[in-house]
C-alpha cells in the first residue's frame, strides 16, 4: 500500500535516517514555521497507519533509509515517533 499524503512527504522530510531530530520536528509542528501542512491531517494519517499497520519496513525504509528488521520494531518505533509529537 502506498503511504498518503502529507504523512508521506514528512517521513522522508523529517525522519530521514541521517537527519531526524524530534526537536525540529515538535518545533515545526508547535509554531507551523516551515511546516505547510495540515498537522492534524499529518498526526490522523500517522496515527492510522500506525494502528492498522500501513506502513512496510520496505516502505519506511525507501522513504527514510533506516532499517527495521521487522514490522513489529517498525511498529514500535512509529509509536515512539508519535509519542514524540505535540
């Protein structure tokens, strides 16, 4: 299954392997500086994913470069990222 957008888009922005950093993330999604899309779009897409397991390892992995060795670990990492958000 394909990944949605903006969810998408902000994965491979903002959780690359090489340059994720919770803090810009919750800074851009706290004041919406930099930030041009809809949040609770982006937070209702996650949170979907999430729950019904939309998103591969293979899929994260093309989208951000980091590996998960199983969907469980993936899952358990999205749930650490949306713990995360504002």
């Amino acid at each position: 299954m394909s990944i949605k957008e903006p969810l998408r888009t902000i994965l491979r922005k903002y959780c690359h392997v090489e340059c994720y950093d919770p803090q810009l993330i919750r800074e851009v999604i706290s004041t919406g500086k930099g930030f041009p899309y809809d949040v609770g779009l982006f937070k209702a897409q996650l949170r979907e994913a999430i729950d019904n397991k939309l998103i591969s390892p293979d899929e994260y992995e093309e989208l951000t470069e980091e590996d998960f060795d199983s969907q469980e670990a993936l899952q358990a990492w999205l749930e650490e990222f949306w713990s995360e958000l504002p």
